[in-house]
C-alpha cells in the first residue's frame, strides 16, 4: 500500500506542477474575441448527474439560467439530466464522450475525485484533467432519519443497525453512509441503487429505509423543507462536514468531534472537503484554453449577478463561490495526503458493504 501511495504521490506531484504551470497561462485579447466568436450562438450543454429535484439539479439549474449571459458570445445554456451510479456515468461521459470544444460541461458527485483516488474500477477519469470551471455554493450533510425510527442520537446508530438509503459509491449518501460505519462505529446497512434524493427521501418516508447519510441543507429545502421548519418530523442525528452550519442544526452535533486521533481526523476532513466545493461543475480535458477561461469568466459573472444572488436566497441556497482554479488545487492536493491518512480514508470510504 505504501510503495503505491508513494508512486501516486510522485505522479501527483508532476501533474500538479503541469496544472500550476497551465493557470498561470494568460489568455491573450485575441483568444477572448476567438471564443466570443465560438460562443455566439451556440448552446452549452450542462450536463448533470442525478435526477430532476434534487440539489445538484437545482444547484445546476441556479447558476446556468445566468452562465450563458456572461460567457463571451452570450450562448444558450441547456440542462440535461444524466442519473445513474451516483453520478458516475455523467462524470465518465463528460470526460471520454462528450464533445472538447467546449459546448459541453457537467456537474457530478462532489466525491468521486476521491473513487479515483482510490482505484475504483467503475471510474473512467482522472478528476486532475478536468477542467474546473467553478462552484457556487457550500453545504453541510447530516445523518437524517423519520421521525418515528428511534434513531435520535450517536448512541443509538452505534447500538443498533440503522438502513440509510443511498445512489452508489463515490456519491454522498454512500460515502459518508460507510464513514459512519468505520469511523463512528455506527451499526449501518446500505442499500443502494436511488436514481437520486427524491426517490430515497420517498423510501424514507415509506418506511423502506431508516435514514438517509447524505441529506444536504439544500436538498432538504428543496424536497422536505418541512423538516428543518417543524421539530419532530424528522431526527437530525449528526453534522457531516468539517465546519457546523452558521445558522441551521444549531445543538446537532458534528461528526469532526468524534475523531478518536489525528489520522481519523485527517480522513474525515479528506471525506468532507468537498463539501465546500458543493456543486462544482467542469468541462473535459482538452478543451481550448480561451474557451475554459470564457467559461469561468461567465462563472465569475454569474455568482455575482443580483438576480442570481436573488434566486438563491429565495430557494435558500448557500452561496459561497469557488473559483475553479481553487478546486483543482485542492483536488490535486487530495493526492498529496500522508499515506496514513490515505490509507484510512480509503479503508472508510471503500468499505464493503
């Protein structure tokens, strides 16, 4: 394990150096007017992984009604659906079939850079190749269950077995599902295969499963707002991320206080790091260089739009906008972990089930 931690660390560290090296390339005045150009007219197709409803989908349909409008050439932005294997048949098509002239971007599960990272087979990509155009909002997952399943508190997903319902691995809900598992010493039973939150909430409200390990502020306000606005129709058990919410789940507690030494501490901020790149969206490699900075210029335009901030407000989005040079950083930077925590973080994250 070590001798392969180390030999990705070296990999890593070129790439790295190759992704330094490509954003500090100036696109020249000429470049903008080509891609403005290229742009006019044109329709951007946005792909997206999960179903129609859910958080990534409204995140996706939030920032792209306002894209088009500051992307040089003024395109059309479409949004398609592409739900299957928690996102990763979208990740894998945006990287090995869809188009690189860059009409076409996508928007995935913000943890399967780590899947690769990790060796899943299912993954066609390399999450550092991707060229990251931005992310306009944060959120913070928690541990949900009904109202009437019994499980309120840490004590009681660890003293008997608890069914969240989830996509497949590399999304939320099956990731942190298997964090509860090995690192909070939590009794949980995955079963997997919802196209997206809208059909595992529905088999939470059967009765069909105990809770869902994934649940997000936004996606709870955009399916179950009910939840956060009258106590008792819903337990919230535990905050999954690094940081609480400033304003919500306030007396919930959150996950990072349970982390027994430091190198549990360091997987659980590698699992949760992506929360603060919530809905990050990319265009496949090898797109032209002056048609990726047209995209994140319509990026750096569209989060700062008044109606955009508006629209996101109303639909009580949390809006903190991560420009996509950051998140490749911090996706390449995931790579760079000690080999401890690695290894950890993929005995959590990699669990079987």
């Amino acid at each position: 394990m070590g001798n392969r931690f180390g030999r990705l660390w070296a990999g890593r560290m070129l790439s790295t150096a190759a992704l330094v090296t490509a954003m500090a390339w100036s696109v020249s005045p000429a470049s903008a007017q080509d891609a403005a150009q290229f742009y006019s007219g044109k329709t951007v197709t946005f792909i997206v992984g999960y179903g129609a409803g859910a958080s990534y989908d409204s995140g996706a349909r939030l920032i792209g009604r306002y894209l088009g409008k500051y992307i040089p050439g003024k395109p059309n932005v479409v949004i398609q659906n592409m739900p299957g294997a928690g996102s990763m048949v979208a990740a894998n098509q945006l990287y090995n079939a869809s188009a690189k002239d860059g009409t076409v971007i996508g928007m995935f599960g913000r943890g399967l850079y780590l899947e690769a990272l990790f060796g899943n087979p299912a993954v066609k990509f390399d999450p550092v190749k991707f060229n990251w155009i931005g992310s306009h909002g944060r959120e913070v997952s928690f541990l949900v269950t009904g109202k009437d399943t019994g499980f309120r508190t840490v004590a009681d997903i660890r003293e008997r077995e608890i069914i969240v319902g989830a996509s497949g691995p590399g999304a939320d809900t099956h990731s942190f599902a298997l964090v509860l598992r090995t690192l909070l010493d939590a009794k949980v039973k995955i079963v997997s295969g919802f196209p997206g939150q809208a059909d595992a909430f529905l088999a939470l409200d059967r009765g069909e499963v105990h809770g869902n390990a994934g649940a997000t502020i936004g996606t709870v306000m955009a399916l179950r707002p009910n939840w956060l606005k009258e106590p008792g129709l819903a337990n919230f058990v535990v905050q999954l991320a690094t940081e609480r919410h400033p304003t919500l789940l306030q007396g919930v507690p959150l996950i990072m206080d349970f982390a027994k030494n430091d190198v549990d501490r360091g997987a659980m901020e590698l699992a949760f790091a992506r929360q603060g790149m919530a809905y990050k969206f990319a265009a496949p490699p090898g797109v032209p260089a002056d048609r990726v900075e047209a995209l994140r210029t319509g990026f750096r335009g569209a989060v700062k739009d008044a109606e955009f901030l508006a629209d996101a407000a109303r639909i009580n989005a949390d809006v903190g906008a991560m420009e996509g040079e950051e998140i490749a950083k911090i996706i390449a930077g995931a790579y760079m972990k000690t080999p401890e925590v690695l290894t950890r973080a993929k005995a959590a994250l990699t669990a079987r089930e």
